[in-house]
C-alpha cells in the first residue's frame, strides 16, 4: 500500500510541475506580467481638451510599445486634486499628469513666474516662450522635486466668472468672492483687483458656486463649459489675465525604471500630443464662447481702455514678485512677450 502511495506521488510531480510552468507562459503570452502601468491624473472632465491630450498620449505609447506599458486615464479629479496628484508623482504611486503651472509653483517656486498677469499677448507669443530657451529652463527645475517635465501644454486664458454682477470694469469686482488657485501669487493678484480670494482646491469649486461659498471663479472658458459651471454663474468677463500654461509632468521615480527606449517613445509622445492638444484647445476656446451663450450667460468684452486699467492695477504684483523671481528672469520674459 504504501509503495502504491509513493508511485503515485511521484508521478503526481511532473504533472504539478507541468501545470505551473503553463499558467507562466499564459502570463508570459499575454504581456501581463512584464506590463509596466502608467497611471495619469488630471483635475479636468473627461471632455476637456487636456484630458483627450492625455488619452491620445495613451494610445501611442501603447501601441509604440506594443503593450510593454500600459496607460489608465483618471479625470475629473479621480485620485485627488492638483496638489495632491503632485505628491503622488514624488512618491511614485501616480506616474503622470498635466497641471497648470500655478500648483505646480508650490513645488518649484519659479514656475509662479508664468503666472504673472497680462504677461503674453496671445497663445502664439506664448508657445515661443514656453518652448524656448526659458521654458526649458524652468522644466530643470522639476527633477530635484521629484518629477519630469517634457513639456508645455495649453489650459489657456484665464477669465472670471460671477454670479452678482456684470463685470465691466476694474470697480466691478470689488467685494466679490472669487475662488482662486492655491498659490499665493493668484491671492495676491485678486485682492490687487479689488476682490476678497478664497483659494480652493478645483475639485471643490462647482459645491463652492452652487452653495454661494464663493460668488465666482476664474478659470479658461474651456473648464466653465465642461464643468458646467454655466448653471451657478450668470456673467463671464474676458478678461485674459493670466495664461495658463499645463506641464506635462511624469514621476521622477518611474521615469527611472524605463529603459532609453521607453523614454524616448514617452518624449515623442509628449511631444506629438503637445501640438495635437494645443490645437484643440482653441477649437474649443471658440466653440466654449458660443456654447455658453446658448446656456443665457453674460459674455462681456473689456473695452481697451479699461483693459489697461486692469493692467496697471495688477503691477504691484510685478514689484512684490520680481525679487523672488529674479530679475533677469522677468526681463527676459517680458522681452520675449512683447
């Protein structure tokens, strides 16, 4: 009985053994196992021109890779807001996004730079900068905090919204409450303009608008479309006070792990998404104007008088800021804006 037993055992073994070694190559076949994830993060819709750029990133560098790494898109703010996803890109357990650059100037300071009110005329004076010699000069800045950037997206202009009153001039704004991005710099720049700024994060803005914790907003007529924000606001001023560069960031600590080859699918990407994105954002800068006029708000153009009187209102921004910044930087930066 007992030889019986161990005769089969024995041959039990190999069969054992066989059945392991099938189940691996199952994994081996189908790339699950040696699939390296990329998990990309962003606080805007998923019908958001910076969204669809993340989706198309997604869907050449799998294919270039044919599957080695795999790409999940989370919008709408899935795995936090910006200054959140930010630290999940130190850590390693969010391995991309594109984020304005004003969170992202928590990080690296210098960034807050590009937020400097009426600092470029218009996009393409912007794209000059941005993919020059001073834009790649603040990417540098990235690495010693933990991420890489590749380059620029678009956000684009920023304008503000309300639901009090019509803004036609510098005076309008006064007393309002206006959510701002939690950066200094956009706190500074709204009590300039006469407003009481309440910084939030944007995964928290439409509750904020609809419960009157804040009377408005400001942010590119893109993210007021799609997130809605037609239904808890009457008025849009176009004021364009800011450019809202978006970086596109990986971490630091994934970028790492890739070999030579993989990095420079992930830059090529980077960069085929980098035209394609800002080419969509404004088709859908106009497309978002007219749309939010069929939704009944108040689309106010500043005269040019007034526009200016914006601008001198905002310079003691220019003061306070220019120090920290350095002034060689701001020169050169309102040179290449001009």
């Amino acid at each position: 009985m007992k030889k019986l037993l161990m005769l089969l055992l024995i041959c039990m073994l190999p069969m054992v053994g066989c059945s392991n070694d099938s189940s691996s190559e199952e994994k081996s076949e189908g790339k699950t196992t040696n699939s390296k994830i990329i998990k990309l993060a962003v606080a805007t819709s998923k019908d958001r021109s910076l969204t669809k750029g993340l989706y198309k990133f997604a869907e050449i560098v799998e294919k270039e890779t044919g599957g080695s790494i795999k790409v999940e898109v989370y919008p709408d703010g899935q795995l936090g807001g910006d200054l959140q996803v930010f630290e999940g890109l130190k850590m390693g357990t969010i391995q991309g996004s594109t984020m304005s650059t004003g969170p992202i100037s928590s990080f690296a300071p210098r960034f807050a730079v590009l937020d400097l009110p009426f600092l470029f005329k218009d996009a393409e004076t912007a794209y000059k900068v941005l993919d020059g010699e001073i834009g790649k000069e603040l990417l540098e800045d990235l690495p010693k905090v933990g991420v890489i950037g590749l380059n620029y997206w678009e956000n684009g202009f920023r304008h503000l919204t309300n639901n009090v009153r019509e803004v036609k001039s510098v005076d309008d704004i006064k007393g309002l409450k206006i959510r701002t991005l939690e950066t200094k710099l956009h706190i500074d720049l709204w009590k300039e303009l006469g407003a009481n700024p309440v910084p939030m994060a944007y995964t928290e803005l439409f509750t904020a608008l609809e419960q009157h914790v804040v009377d408005g907003q400001e942010n590119p007529v893109g993210n007021v479309a799609t997130g809605k924000f037609y239904e808890v606001q009457k008025y849009l001023t176009k004021t364009g006070h800011v450019y809202n560069a978006s970086v596109f960031l990986i971490s630091k600590k994934f970028w790492d792990t890739l070999s030579d080859k993989e990095r420079e699918i992930i830059r090529k990407a980077a960069e085929e998404v980098k035209d394609y994105q800002r080419k969509l954002n404004q088709k859908e800068d106009k497309e978002a104007f007219d749309y939010l006029k069929q939704q009944g708000m108040v689309i106010t153009e500043l005269t040019p008088e007034e526009k200016q009187k914006f601008i001198e209102k905002v310079q003691p921004i220019y003061k306070k800021y220019t120090p920290q910044f350095g002034e060689d930087l701001v020169n050169r930066l309102l040179e290449a804006g001009k």
